[in-house]
C-alpha cells in the first residue's frame, strides 16, 4: 500500500531540517511585512502626505530592511521563490515584485 505523498506546503518536522524550516516561515512572514510597509509608503509619498525628510528616512530604513533579509537569506541558503508559500486554491502568498 503506498502512502498519499504530503502537500508541498507543509512545514516538515524533521530534526535536520526544523531550524530552516522555521526561519524560512519567520522570513515569510518578515517579506510579507516589508512588502506591504513598502506600499503604504509608495502611497504616502504619493500622496504628498510627507515631508522630504520623511521620505529620506523611510527610503534608507526599507533599504536597510532589504538588506538584513538579503543576508539572512544568503546566510541559510533561501531565496524569494522559498519564501513564497503557496496557499493552494488560493494561490501564492506574496504578490509578484
């Protein structure tokens, strides 16, 4: 009798593998975050809703987060298509860049 293989998506409990399949969701969930910071942040500064300062600012702290989650990722050997869940019937969970 063969076994029903498990959906790609599920989080594995192997002991070898639980540390990096544990930091690829918290990285998911960090993407997600700065993705959707990242378009609220286009939209105030099309809005007009900031100062030059502000977008100054804002514009080196994304930068500076893209950065960390570059390296985090180089440091445990994940990349964007890792990090993107697939959520079935509803498709991947983040947006294309």
């Amino acid at each position: 009798m063969t076994r029903p293989t498990e959906p790609a998506w599920k989080l594995r409990t192997d002991p070898e593998t639980v540390e990096r399949d544990l930091v690829k969701l918290v990285l998911t969930l960090v993407e997600l975050i700065r993705q959707l910071m990242e378009r609220q942040a286009l939209r105030r500064v099309d809005g007009g809703d900031l100062s030059d300062e502000q977008v100054e600012e804002l514009g080196l702290a994304l930068m500076r987060l893209n950065h960390a989650m570059t390296t985090l990722k180089d440091h445990f050997g994940l990349d964007d298509h890792d990090l993107n869940l697939d959520l079935g019937p509803l498709g991947p969970l983040l947006p294309p860049d």
